[in-house]
C-alpha cells in the first residue's frame, strides 16, 4: 500500500489565464470562489484525521485555478508545513520568481507544476499569448529553488501532433517529470471539437513510446510518467506488461483509482471522486472527510465490476481507461472509453 494518500486541493478558482480546455471556465465565466482562511484551517485538521485512520501520510496537490492568487496562500502552505504535510503545487508560471520560488521551497514545497498544452502558437493559442515563454522560463527558476519542476500536457486532436516534439523539448530542458492525459469534454460539441479516433491515439502513443526510448538512451533525466491508462493496453500489446499469475481479477491492481486512491477538495467546500468529472460525493463544510471517505457515495466509485467494456478485457484489473473521459462523452463513467482501441468492431 502507499505511503501517502494524496488530496488534490482546490483553494481558488481565481486564475490569470482562461484555457479553452479548462473544466471551470470551459462553459463560460462563472463567478470565482475562494475558501476562506478559517476554512483551510479545518480542511487540514480533517486530512490529518482521515489520514490518521486509514494509515497513510496526507500529500496536498495545492492547485485552483491558480493557488498562489489565494489572498493567504502563504497562510496556508505555512499552515500545510508546520503540520508536517507534504506539498505540490500545480499553478501558472507567471508569479514565479527566485524569491517567490525559494519561499515556496523553505516551507515544505517539494515540486511545482506547470503545463505546455503544445508548442509556443498552439500553447498560447490555448492559454495566452507569453504563456510558452513564461513557462519555459519558469522551469530553471523552480529548479534552483530546489524543487521539481514538471510539466503535464492536456492532449486532444488539436494538439496530438506536437506531443512527440514536446517529449524532446522537455527532455531537453532537463525537466525532471513530464506526462499527458486526455481532455475530458464539458459537453457534446466540445467531445466532438476535441475527439482523436482510437486508432489515431493509439499511433500516437507508438510514436511517443519511440521518442522516450530514444531519450532514454540518449541519457535524459527526464521521468516521463505514463499518466494515461491505456499505457497499459499498448505495454500489454507489445508484450512489456505480462498480467501476474495468480492476481485477483476482481480487485483494482492499477489503472484508475477514483473513489480510493485520492480526493478532491473544492473552493466551496465541495468533495469530489475526481476533478475531472462531475463526481460530487460529500462536502467539508457539512461533514468529515473520514465520513465522506467511508461513505456509500465514494463506494459506488470502486465498483469495476460496473464497466461496460472492461469487464470482459483481460485488462480489467490493472486498465479500465479514463472513466472522466467516458464521462465527458456519455455522462456515464462506467461507458467504454471512447479512446480505447482494444476489441473495436
């Protein structure tokens, strides 16, 4: 069993950039919700008591929007060090500077995330123009600073074709962990303005397979992370990944682990299975986080035996693709993946 149990913590949904792919302001401008310091305050003390109970170390993903915009981040991270707790932050590139990036380090900030949603007119065409610079200029200043810098690429058919190209860039800039997981739609016209056919994604991730190899052979320090589960479909496929005999098929051994695995904690209290998807389970301002880890709502999300597709895959255990994409296409988690190219007619 892990270690720790990660948290992946909303505290703001204030940001200085409005990505055409972001699940917050996807459907438009909706009003900005910031947790209140005294909040913050009870939201730790619970992460300790579930973490307590269940035996793991609390890790807190500190994100938003972008958290460092929280009139009392410092508050806050300061608070998350002084109770011991380990800290990643996921956030913009704009505010980093040496001072601001050794702060975060010296209360307790052991990586910082950023993201390149492709090169620099794709990227920017995303986010803002000056995005591209600003974050590549951002990953040196993390890194003297002492902390990790990594960097995650929200992959659709508008960007698919420029993933491999930043698989070399990154490596190149020394970037400690770099991975991608798919866009998850807010809705049928975005499903249908972002979708990559199953066999395309598939190739693609041939193609990017390729390219690590290359790099790792070449010496990079980069930690390229396969974030996405079907990873596992294509190392199964070429013989990389052997299910271990003997292993229970009705038990999780890999793959998603929502409604187990983490949780995630919104500005307004709210507690989700999974950012990624609508997945309202219980809410901090009215219960415990034990309570709400415990809890029936969190359970029906570990229910494998409930994916339509997966259940006859020999993969069942350790794949079961993205249940928030499937979500985002159908409104049905347990739908088959609409990426998954295993069995198609």
């Amino acid at each position: 069993m892990p270690s720790h149990f990660p948290f992946q913590w909303h505290i703001t949904d204030a940001c200085d950039q409005r990505c055409r792919h972001c699940y917050i302001y996807a459907e438009g401008a909706p009003p900005q919700v910031t947790m209140p310091y005294e909040t913050t305050e009870f939201v730790v003390a619970q992460m300790l008591a579930l973490c307590e109970r269940i035996g793991r170390e609390p890790y807190v993903y500190l994100t938003g929007g972008d958290p460092i915009l929280h009139p009392d981040f410092w508050r806050i991270i300061a608070l998350l060090h002084d109770r011991g707790i380990r800290i990643a932050i996921m956030g913009n590139p704009f505010h980093l500077t040496p001072e601001v990036c050794a702060r975060m380090r010296g209360l307790g900030c052991v990586k910082y995330q950023v993201s390149l949603d492709g090169l620099r007119e794709t990227h920017d065409a995303f986010r803002k123009p000056g995005s591209f610079d600003a974050t590549l200029e951002a990953i040196p200043v993390i890194q003297g600073a002492g902390m990790w810098a990594n960097v995650m690429t929200t992959v659709s058919s508008r960007n698919m074709s420029e993933v491999p190209e930043l698989i070399d860039l990154v490596a190149s800039l020394g970037v400690d962990v770099y991975a991608f997981g798919r866009y998850c739609p807010t809705s049928g016209q975005r499903a249908e303005e972002f979708h990559m056919e199953p066999r395309a994604y598939r190739a693609l991730l041939m193609e990017c397979r390729e390219r690590i190899l290359r790099q790792k052979e070449q010496g990079a320090r980069t930690y390229f992370y396969p974030k996405d589960h079907l990873w596992r479909l294509l190392e199964w496929e070429l013989g990389a990944f052997v299910i271990p005999e003997g292993t229970d098929p009705h038990v999780a051994h890999d793959g998603c682990h929502c409604g187990s695995g983490h949780l995630t904690i919104l500005p307004t209290g709210a507690v989700h299975a999974c950012r990624r998807m609508e997945s309202p389970v219980g809410d901090v301002s009215r219960e415990t986080l034990a309570d709400i880890y415990f809890a029936n709502r969190l359970a029906e999300y570990r229910r494998i035996d409930r994916f339509e597709k997966c259940v006859g895959c020999p993969l069942h255990s350790w794949c079961r693709g993205c249940p928030a994409v499937a979500f985002g296409y159908t409104g049905d988690r347990y739908a088959p993946d609409p990426q998954c190219w295993y069995r198609l007619v």
